[in-house]
C-alpha cells in the first residue's frame, strides 16, 4: 500500500491591518474637512428660495395692478404687463433651476428617485447640463426683454445704441449656450468613447 503523503492545510497566513500613520491620517481628516464644506453653500440656496418668495409676491402684484386696470388699459399696455409677468415666471423658473439642480450638483443628493413629481432634467443633470440650461433660460428672459423693448420703443424715446446693445447683449447670451452646448456634447463623447474602450481593455486582459 503506498504512503499516503498527508495534505497540509492551506492556512492563509495572518496579515495584521497596518494603521495608519499621522500623516495619512492628517491627510484624511483634512479632505473630510474640505468634502463637508460643501454644506457652507445650503445657506446659499436657502436665500434663493426667499428671493424666489419676492418674486411670487412681485407677481401676484403685478397681476393686481393689471386686473385692477382692465378697463383702462390698451391691448399694448396689456401685452407689456403679460410679458413682465412672463418674465417673472422665467426667472422664478430659472431660481429653481439653480436651487434644485446646484444643490443635487454641489451639496448633496435629493434621492427623488421614483417620486412622480421628479423634474424630468434632474435625473441627469451635471454641472455641464446645469449650464447649458441656465444659459438657455438666460436667452428666454433675454427675448422677454428685447421684445419690451421694441413694442414700447415710441413711448419711451429709447435711443438707437441702448437697442443696439440690447441686440449684442442678446445674441451674445446665443453664443454663450452654443458653446456651452458644444462643449459639454465633446465632453460627453469623450467621456463615453474612453469607457468603452476601457471596457474593452478589460474583456480582453
């Protein structure tokens, strides 16, 4: 009967967790301390949902005033107040555009997961959507002034440069969200070019 060779136990041999020094530990503690000042700007966007509250205030008077009107006004006179109140509306839209998707963005997570009023723009916004949306809400509230501009251009006797710079002004914001766009797409695309390929890498190793 041959020898029979007795199997030793494969024991992995214990390794004692290494603590770490002071200085990575200075080092943790100091990027902790800078991870949670992202909290310093939560008073930000409290102070924009105030501001936000004077807008509706300033909305609701201003319908007031109109409705109180009603009979003495002229259709011009009515369609500059619906633009000003249009105008207040795109700019309370763009305060909640800078509230809720720079607080999920900077701050902290909502987890609206699942909820039925989630905004449908917030499930992928980044820094980069962020801004291409403020710069398009920035062009709207733009052409609501533009437009006020050229319907009440007799009765204020506005002179040609302040409607020429007006015009700049405008078609610069139009530029600024090209840009804008356009980078963040080459962005995007780079970024899912690179995980493809690094995908790849790692099926083939």
């Amino acid at each position: 009967m041959p020898n029979s060779v007795p199997v030793q136990p494969n024991h992995t041999p214990y390794v004692a967790p290494q603590r770490p020094g002071p200085r990575n530990r200075s080092n943790q503690l100091l990027g902790n301390f800078i991870f949670l000042s992202r909290w310093l700007q939560a008073p930000l966007y409290v102070g924009l949902i105030i501001a936000q509250g004077i807008y509706v205030y300033h909305f609701f008077v201003e319908l007031f005033h109109l409705i109180s009107r009603l009979t003495e006004v002229s259709e011009k006179e009515i369609m500059l107040a619906v633009l000003s109140l249009i105008d207040v509306v795109m700019i309370a839209n763009l305060l909640i555009m800078v509230i809720v998707g720079g607080y999920e963005t900077f701050v902290s997570r909502l987890r609206l997961e699942g909820h039925p009023d989630q905004p449908e723009w917030l499930s992928h916004v980044n820094a980069g959507v962020l801004k291409v949306k403020l710069a398009t809400a920035l062009i709207g509230i733009s052409s609501i002034h533009l437009l006020k501009t050229f319907i009440d251009l007799g009765a204020k006797n506005l002179s040609f440069e302040v409607v020429f710079w007006q015009v700049i002004l405008h078609f610069t914001f139009i530029l600024s969200a090209l840009f804008l766009a356009i980078t963040d797409r080459i962005s995007t695309y780079y970024n899912s070019h690179h995980h493809h390929h690094h995908e790849q890498f790692r099926a083939r190793h």
